[in-house]
C-alpha cells in the first residue's frame, strides 16, 4: 500500500550515472533525501577498518545493507511536514533483496516478504549508464563495465516487484530535476 501522506520515491540505476549529484541537488532545493546505505556501510566499515564490505564479505554486507535500508524506509514513513510531501531515496531495500538472491544462499526468498508490505512510490527513476561521467573512486571499486551490467540487473528487477521505472535523460542535473518532478506531479 502506498503510504498516504508522503510519496517515497526511489532514484536508482547504474552505479556512476548522477545518483548522488541528483540526489545533493534535491536536497539543496529543500527536499528530504535518504542517501544510499551502500555507500554510508561502506564508509563506516573502511573507517573502523572492518571488513563487511561487498568484496569481502558479501553475505554480511547483504544483511546489513537490507537491514539498514528497511530502517531508513520506516523513519521516512513516519516523517511530517516534509516539503511537497515527497521523499527521495539514492537506491533502496529492493537492490539489497535482488543482491542477496545472487549470493547462492540456501533462502533466496528470505526477504521477499518486504516486497508487497514496504511500497515506495509505484515510478522509479534509474540514471542510466553514462561512460562520460563514470569514475571510480575508493567505493566505486568496479569498472564501468560491471556497472552497466549491475544496472541491466537492477532494471529488470524492479518491474518484478511491481514498480514502473523511468530513464532519466542523460542531461544537467537539473534537467533530471525538472524531467522527474514534472513526471511526479502528472501521477
């Protein structure tokens, strides 16, 4: 059920493709944005030096990349007086259920009870890939490569849980702005 108040909109796609700059330019322009746990995991395991991290520990980092997530999807819900009612997520508990079903794990559908009970907002919006702004970094370890083939993964799987994605032009960020908040407010 979609909640009743505030719209939970999900940003995702192709690691490297303008997430994060889509998502610090929303904030600027005073909406509530949940960053990407991944990335916030990441930091945190680098910085005390532990190693649940995706190329170390995958099965660990699963759990606790879709433990996180559903955390930040039910702050979000409860939230009030949000601008425009409208929340934006850089990614969601979604990706972590689709890479955990990857993991060759004895339960693959362990997670997929959140499917149906945690709704976003039934539009997701995937930056596609976009060679000409990819780079990698001490997160972004993979090459663009295994980036495009993430996203192909990632495109597919949000139809299957019941989600109607939208590729976001590949133009200034506010562009993306203007392109997605028109196609918000038509729904």
């Amino acid at each position: 059920m979609q909640h009743e108040h505030n719209k939970l909109i999900v940003i995702t796609g192709c690691s490297g493709g303008g997430k994060s700059t889509l998502i610090t330019e929303l904030s600027e322009m005073g909406y509530v944005v949940v960053h990407e746990a991944a990335t916030e995991i990441v930091k945190e395991q680098l910085a005390v030096n532990r190693k649940i991290t995706p190329w170390q520990n995958p099965r660990a980092f699963c759990k606790l990349l879709i433990a996180r997530s559903i955390e930040d999807f039910h702050r979000a819900k409860a939230m009030t007086d949000v601008f425009e009612k409208i929340i934006f997520f850089d990614r969601s508990y979604l990706e972590g259920i689709r890479y955990y079903k990857t993991l060759n794990t004895i339960d693959t559908k362990k997670y997929d009870c959140f499917i149906n009970d945690l709704r976003y907002f039934d539009t997701v919006y995937m930056t596609p890939p976009w060679e000409e702004i990819y780079c990698q970094n001490e997160i972004r370890k993979h090459s663009f490569k295994k980036s495009v083939d993430d996203f192909e993964r990632v495109v597919s799987f949000y139809p299957k849980c019941g989600y109607q994605p939208i590729e976001l032009p590949k133009v200034d960020v506010r562009g993306r702005v203007q392109f997605m908040l028109s196609s918000i407010n038509r729904t």
